[in-house]
C-alpha cells in the first residue's frame, strides 16, 4: 500500500535532476544572448569583427602624435620604413 500511495522512493532523483536543469536552462538562455549581441557590440564582444592589427607607418604615425618620439626620430625611422618595406604574412 506505501508504494502505491508515495511512489517507489525515487522522489529524490527530482530533487537533484530538477535544480541541475535549472542551471543548464539559465546557462543556455544567457549563453544565446552574448551570441546573438556579439555584433552589437562591435570589436569587444563580435566575433565576427577582425582585429585591426596596426601597420609599422600607423604605429609611428601614433606615438609621433602622441608626443612619444620627436620630429627627427620620425623623420629618420619613416625613411627606413621606406627603404626596407615589411614582408606580408
């Protein structure tokens, strides 16, 4: 008659199953939208957007602006830069 009336005792398996399926749900739905908002949020989340790698001229031509080297440093690596161009990978 107990079994009957409580079940055969594998109650407990829900108590476990269900929380992990909770888990697994929520991780599954946040999952989707990082994926779905990946462009949205251009080069930091995209996996799409490819990474802009700088040339050795935009490098130069940054630091010179930002006042990390000096007109004839600039002027003497730009020279260089043109005489020894770098090889394409």
């Amino acid at each position: 008659m107990g079994t009957v009336m409580y079940g055969d005792g594998g109650g407990w398996v829900w108590m476990v199953f269900m929380p992990l399926l909770w888990i697994v749900l929520i991780g599954l739905v946040v999952w989707a939208v990082i994926r779905l908002t990946q462009g949205a949020f251009g080069g930091r989340f995209g996996g799409d957007v490819r990474e802009h790698r700088e040339s050795p001229e935009e490098i130069l031509d940054r630091r010179y602006a930002c006042g990390e080297i000096d007109a004839e440093t600039y002027t003497e690596a730009r020279e260089r830069l043109a005489a020894h161009p770098p090889r394409p990978r």
